[in-house]
C-alpha cells in the first residue's frame, strides 16, 4: 500500500514574505520561487488567495475555530457562574420572605 504525497505547509509569514519579495522590483517571481524552493504555481495560487481576501488571506481557519471554541467555552461558564448565582439568591430572598 502506497501513502498519498505529503505537502510541505508553509506559515501565512511566509507567504506574505514570499509575495512581498515577488513584489519588489527587479525582482522576478520566478526568482523568488527558486530562492525559496516553491513552485511557480504555488506563488501564483498565493497572490491570487491575498488579491480575493486581502488581509484575511492565509488565516489558518483550523485556528480561529479553536479561538472560538475556547471563547465561547468561557462564555457558558460565566454564563452558569451567573445561572447558579440567580438560583441561590432566589432561594435566599426566599426564604427572607417567609
């Protein structure tokens, strides 16, 4: 049985620097990509990611659900610290009343 081709990951750093450096002048991409050892396409893929989405180009959205998933976590805790607060204090005056 044969593994599939694994694919080198590159960080969203990294891909801006590579497009920064695309970017200067007189420097070619294709010089850029030899200098970094990434295919041509592969920069091309990466300028054309940052033209649709700008800064939000490269976020890694694996991470930003898991800032979100810890986020909300501490938001039902304060939420039942709150809950069971209220429930205590029902039962006080409660009781105050009688």
């Amino acid at each position: 049985m044969t593994k599939g081709k694994s694919y080198q990951r590159y960080s969203a750093e990294f891909k801006r620097m590579a497009l920064l450096k695309a970017s200067e002048d007189g420097v070619t991409a294709n010089g850029v990509c030899e200098e970094l050892g990434i295919s041509f396409r592969q920069l091309s893929r990466w300028r054309d990611e940052f033209r649709l989405k700008g800064d939000l180009a490269f976020t890694n959205n694996k991470q930003t659900r898991n800032d979100e998933l810890i986020k909300l976590k501490k938001e039902l805790e304060k939420v039942k610290k709150e809950r069971d607060f209220l429930k205590d204090a029902v039962v006080f005056f409660a009781k105050e009343s009688e």
